[in-house]
C-alpha cells in the first residue's frame, strides 16, 4: 500500500519542542494581566466607590462582627458553667461508685458471716446476685428478711438508683458541651471572616483615602475640653473603675479580650469593675442583666450604658455626657459621645 507524503506527515509522531520558562511566565503574566482588567485586585480601590461607602461597609463589618463576639462570650460563659457542672457529676459519680462497692462489700461481709453459721440466707444470695433496686422490689414481700438486711438492701438500691441518674445527666451535659464547643467555633470563624473584609476593604484606599477616612472617624471624638473637665466618681469604687477605664485608652481593640494588653467591650467593662472588686460576666447582655437598672437622667460615672436593641455594644459612663469604650479593631480605646449609639439600657454594678 503506497502512503501519500501528506498521509505519512499526519500520521508520523509529533516531535516535542521545548517551551523556555520564561516564555510561559510571559503567558500567564498576559492572561493574569486580561484578568486584572475584569477584576480589581483587593490593593485597588474602585474609582467610583466613595470613602464615605467604604466606612459605611467598614462599619457595617465591625458591627456584625461585635454581635457574633458578644455571642461567643456569652456562649463561652455557658461553656464555663456546663464543663463546672460536668465536674461536679463525674465527681458525684466516683463517690457514689465507692458507696455502692462499700455497700455491697457490707452485704457481701454479712453472707460470709452467715456461710461461717451455716449456710447463706437465699434473701441475700439473690440480693448479690442482682442489681439491689430489683431484689428489693421481690425482697420486701419476704418475711425471711431482717430490719438491718433490709436497711443495707435500701441504702445499695438508693446509691444505685441516684448512681444510674447521674450518669444519664452527664451524658446530656457533655452532649451540650460537645454542641456549645462547635457552635463557637462557628462564630469565631465567622468574627474572624468579617474582621478580615473590613481589613480587606480599608487596604484598598489610597494614602488620601485613608486620610479621608480618619477625618470621618475623628469627628466622633469627644473635645478636649470636655475630657479635662470630666467629674471626679463620688463612689469610691465607681471611681476605681473608672480611672481603671482611662488608664486603657489607646490600647487595641481584639475581640474576645479582656486585658490587660487589649480588650472587646465587655471585656474592658469587666475588667474594670474587676479592679474595683466587682465580678460580673464576659458578655455585654449579662452584665445588663446582673445589676440594677437606672435612668439616663440619673447616670452617674462608672455605670455601664448598653447599645442596639440586642445590647451588644456597652461602654463605662465617665460624666459629661461621654463614655469610654473599645468600639472596634479600626479604633483603639477612646472617649465617645453618650448618644453616637443607639443607647437602650443602663445599669449600676
């Protein structure tokens, strides 16, 4: 069979040419560089995005990101309790285990005392043979059993029966601990996602931009004036708390902290009245909850001002109409006006 010379170059193995790296870095740096030009990349501002929107979404971030902390702290406040109360059931449980070997080595002492005599009492072979909840319920129908047989019998069975409670109510807690462990994974994750987006955002200004944006956030700050002249606490430990509070401005905010190099709100309140000797919670809700309420007009300094209708933002009052708080990552500690946010409580530890 005669093959054409076009037939034979189709069919003949293709020889290999050896592409140079720098001919395919120069490739894909043109195909990334046709990329670019459909996407901004996260160093580049929009052009037709304002400063203004950018800290609207800044802003937007902090808040959510402050409502899933405050929701970590409180669920990290349960954890605490639930891990003590699993403690104290397994501790509950080891004693009560030693009780009932105790007790059976009681019945088993008086079967050998009996055997020594002449043989063991049928009553008490079943009640060693068998869990002492269910003998007892045969063995009270037989005249055979003595007062004290019947004591011991009773004390196994009850240990027994509070034994067997316990350990169902352990189970259930550490199910709970299991769950309240990954639901704050989940939120931390989540802090963590939107505190890295509203970094991500205020890294694509420009050095103007950035300029911009701080004159925006400088104009909540409080006048000097003011400050100079912010009354002295007439409470004692109000008055600890308070300059405890001020000795912390300009420290970072990072959430779930609670000093003493950076703090989240609540932990900043907290440890504040903690230098003064008050214990309260980590969680702007809970501190809400474990003092008593006052009025806005009746504010004096060191009580706590909550914000946003969930409460998830708290601050200490400091007079003058200011308070001191840790507002977000993109601010350190710092005095601010009473009203910047929605105030909706207010309690004196």
């Amino acid at each position: 069979m005669v093959t054409s010379p076009k037939e034979a170059a189709h069919r003949a193995p293709k020889k290999y040419v050896p592409v140079s790296r720098t001919a395919v870095t120069v490739t894909l740096a043109t195909a990334a560089a046709g990329s670019v030009a459909l996407l901004p990349t996260a160093a580049q501002a929009d052009p037709n995005e304002s400063v203004t929107d950018v800290k609207a979404q800044v802003d937007k971030l902090h808040d959510e990101a402050e409502k899933a902390t405050e929701a970590y702290n409180d669920a990290s406040t349960r954890l605490n309790d639930l891990q003590h109360k699993v403690d104290q059931l397994q501790a509950r449980i080891t004693a009560e285990q030693n009780s009932l070997t105790g007790a059976r080595s009681s019945l088993g002492g008086l079967a050998a005392a009996q055997y020594e005599n002449g043989g063991v009492d049928t009553t008490l072979q079943l009640m060693l043979m068998q869990s002492p909840d269910n003998y007892l319920q045969q063995a009270t129908t037989l005249s055979r059993i003595t007062d004290d047989k019947m004591a011991t019998m009773r004390n196994a069975a009850e240990i027994q029966r509070q034994l067997n409670q316990d350990k169902v109510s352990a189970s259930d807690e550490l199910a709970q601990l299991a769950k309240t462990r990954a639901l704050m994974a989940q939120q931390k994750a989540d802090i963590e996602s939107k505190e890295q987006a509203a970094k991500d955002l205020l890294n694509r200004l420009t050095a103007a931009q950035r300029l911009q944006y701080n004159r925006m956030v400088a104009t909540n700050n409080v006048p000097a004036s003011t400050i100079k002249n912010l009354p002295v606490p007439s409470d004692p430990r109000a008055a600890i708390a308070v300059q405890f509070a001020k000795a912390q401005l300009g420290k970072p905010y990072v959430w779930g902290a609670a000093g003493p190099n950076a703090y989240d709100c609540s932990g900043l309140t907290m440890a504040a009245w903690g230098k003064a000797g008050v214990s309260m919670e980590h969680g702007s809700r809970a501190q809400y909850a474990a003092f008593p309420k006052v009025a806005k007009s009746a504010l004096q300094p060191g009580d706590l001002v909550l914000y946003y209708n969930d409460m998830h933002h708290v601050g200490i009052y400091v007079g003058n109409g200011t308070i001191i708080h840790a507002a977000n990552p993109s601010s350190p500690i710092e005095y601010a006006p009473i009203d910047l946010m929605p105030a909706v409580g207010f309690v004196r530890p």
